[in-house]
C-alpha cells in the first residue's frame, strides 16, 4: 500500500514538473541617435495604463516591432549594459505618437511592470530615454512564458489574395495557350 501510494505521489510530481513551463528570457537592445523622430513627452516610471508626462523637451525614439510565441505574463526591465537611461513602452500595434495612451499596454523604465501579452498579436517597443535629448543605447530583456520574436509578423495572404493570385496565373495560362493556337493555326 505504501509502495502505491508512493508511486501515485512520484507519477503526480513527474507530471507537474513536466507541465511547468521554463521561463524565457528574450534580450530587446536598442540604440538612440538623436537622428529619429522625437517626441515632446517621456513616460513616467513601470505602469499601466501608459501615462506620458509632459516635462518639455525632445525624446527620440525607436519602434521595434515584435510578436511573442506563448501568451502570458512577461516583466521587461531594463537590464543592460547601457550608455543611456532608457524607456520603453509597450503598445499593440500601431503606435500613435500624437495619442500616446491609445493602444498602451505598459510602460518600463529600470525595473519593468508585468503584463499579460498575447501570441501572435503585433505589438511596438517604444525605446527612448529618460532624459531629454539623451543619445545612447540599452537593452530591455523580456522575461516570461515565450519567445520576443523580434521584426514585423509576416503577412499572409488572406483568401482574397489568394483568388486574385490564383486568378491572375489563369489569365497568364490562357493568353499563353491563345498565342500557342493561333501560332499553330
């Protein structure tokens, strides 16, 4: 009876240890030249909503677009090395630099805010600087359940695409069989 009882509490913790998902950590590194476009307002400390503070100033800015492989809780500090005190903010796709707020998901300065994102869903990392008009470069590593794929998500063609596609191929195979026949002929 202890031998079962032992192996029933063996085979429990074998199963949920192997159902426990590793985290993932996914280095974002970006660089502020002080050539991009800039933004009159930086963001204030890790939060969510994504209140921008308006302290006057020029903050350049880069986007980098990016999806993750798994949906769940990622925290994205600001781990380093850096040149620059940077600032990230996190937006599903687009990002509006006129309405800083739409499309927020999070903001993260040193040490990051946890949120949830979902698979397969674009989203931006704003990277900009704390102070104005600062130039440099830092890194942002994503921690969480999935992969940061990094770069834009490809584009699938959606039936429609396909049908013209498939279309237009049709038209190409007739005009070439006419030209065929009337060579023929």
């Amino acid at each position: 009876m202890k031998a079962t009882i032992s192996a029933v509490a063996a085979a429990f913790i074998a199963a949920a240890a192997g159902s426990a998902q590793a985290q993932v950590l996914t280095p974002v590194p970006y660089t502020v030249t002080g050539s991009e476009p800039a933004l009159p307002y930086t963001f204030n400390g890790s939060a969510t909503p994504c209140p921008p503070v308006s302290p006057g100033g020029s903050y350049h800015y880069v986007q980098i677009p990016f999806t993750v492989t798994v949906t769940g809780s990622y925290i994205p500090p600001e781990t380093g090395p850096a040149t620059v005190d940077g600032m990230a903010a996190i937006y599903a796709a687009p990002f509006d630099p006129l309405n800083p707020s739409t499309n927020c998901v999070s903001i993260s300065d040193d040490v990051g805010a946890a949120m949830i994102l979902t698979a397969g869903t674009p989203y931006v990392l704003i990277g900009s600087t704390y102070n104005s008009g600062a130039t440099g470069d830092t890194v942002y590593t994503f921690d969480g359940p999935g992969a940061v794929v990094l770069g834009a998500p490809a584009v699938v063609p959606t039936l429609s695409a396909w049908a013209m596609i498939l279309f237009g191929g049709l038209l190409l195979a007739g005009g070439g069989w006419m030209i065929q026949r009337r060579r023929l002929a």
